[in-house]
C-alpha cells in the first residue's frame, strides 16, 4: 500500500548540470599558436646543436652559449613571427624552451660522433709482454719474478679500440740510450673499432735494458703514444 505524501514533505529540487560555455574558435586559435611555437622550437634546436658542433673546434664553450642564447631567444623571437605572446601560456613556452636545450644537445652529440665527424683518439686498453725460453711463452712481470734471458724470443701484444677504426699500430724497440725504426704489428681487427697487434723479437746481449714505444692512429689522424721497457738478464 503506497505511502500519501505529507503537506509538510518539501520536494527536493533536480539537478540539473548545464555545460560552460565553450568558446571553440578561441581554442583553435590557441592551439594553433601553440602548434606554431613548437615548430620554431624544433627550428632553433636543429639550428643551435648544427652551430655548436660548427664552433666545438674553436671552443665547447660557444657552442653552450649558443644553445641557450637559442633557447632564451625564442621567448622574443615568437612576435616576429606574428604569433601573440599572449596565446602561448607560461607553460608551453617553457616546455618548447626545454624542447630547444635537450634538442640541440642530443643533435651535438651525435655529430661529434661518427660517421659525422670522430673528436675522440684511440685508445691503447692494454699491453703485455711474453718471452719464449725455448719451453713455453711465459708473460713477463717483472725481473725478479719472471726474468728473461738473452736469445729468448720476446713477443709485445697490444690491444686498442677507438670509436671510429684504427688506421695503424706501429712500435719501435730499441736499446736504452740508441734508436730504432717503427715497424707496423701484425694486427688483427675485432668488430670495427677493437685491434689487438703484436710484435715478435730475438733478445740480444745480457745485462741490457730495452725500450719500445707504441703509436697508434685512427682513420682521422689521431695519435695515441705509450712506451714501456723490459730488460735482459744473463
């Protein structure tokens, strides 16, 4: 049995939700500013790391000066390009201001790096000398602990790696106190940028101190250096 309504019962109102007012040609436009500015942000970004790399010979420094002249510069570079200030929030154009920064970083890098350009010489990991006393190859420590003998065969290894390719690997070993001639190592390439050479010699008189240097090049003409020794016990 339904309930009869009390007089004193008040009817609760409807709600009833009534959207804003949505001005759509405000928003086109807005978005359409917006759109603007980030394509003169990816401009100045490409442009900013292009310059910079441009400037890396003379100094990085100018290169950090025009990225963030680059990125700075967009907040008055934005009116000349008929676009209102006032339609591009705080927001977007600090947002196209990192997109400038990070862009032009990422484009130096990655022509400081080959096959755009190679800034970085080679670099020599390791070096290892091993002597044959008619047995066996034995790697050389030092006189006390692993001495070699004239007339052992002395064989000189080295690994180096560069972020491009390795042109050459020459060493010159000689006497303590004379000269020599650099002769290329017999090298072996691994994967582009990994060279291992080595480099075999017939040990002369007793009681003598031999010194070798290394030269290293790559295919831009950097020059690493290392030299070593190693002396013949009687």
């Amino acid at each position: 049995m339904a309930r009869k309504k009390r007089k004193d019962e008040v009817e609760e109102p409807k709600y009833e939700f009534v959207p804003p007012d949505f001005d759509e040609k405000a928003f086109l436009e807005k978005d359409i500013k917006g759109t603007k500015s980030l394509i003169v942000a990816t401009f100045l970004g490409i442009l900013a790391g292009v310059l910079a790399f441009a400037l890396t010979g003379i100094s990085i420094y100018l290169g950090i000066i025009v990225i963030i002249a680059c990125a700075i510069g967009l907040k008055y570079l934005i009116p000349f390009l008929k676009i209102e200030p006032s339609g591009v929030d705080k927001k977007t154009l600090l947002g196209n201001i990192l997109i400038i920064f990070l862009l032009s970083l990422g484009i130096w890098i990655v022509m400081l790096n080959p096959p755009f350009s190679d800034q970085i010489a080679p670099e020599i990991t390791s070096t290892a000398i091993y002597f044959n006393s008619g047995s066996s190859w034995t790697k050389y420590v030092n006189d006390g602990v692993t001495p070699i003998h004239s007339g052992n065969q002395v064989n000189i290894t080295v690994t180096v790696r560069d972020n491009d390719k390795v042109n050459s690997v020459t060493i010159n070993v000689h006497l303590s106190g004379g000269t020599g001639t650099f002769k290329a190592m017999n090298a072996t390439t691994m994967k582009g940028v990994y060279e291992t050479g080595s480099v075999t010699y017939t040990t002369g008189a007793s009681n003598s101190a031999y010194v070798y240097t290394l030269n290293v090049t790559d295919n831009n003409g950097h020059l690493t250096q290392a030299s070593g020794s190693f002396t013949i016990n009687p």
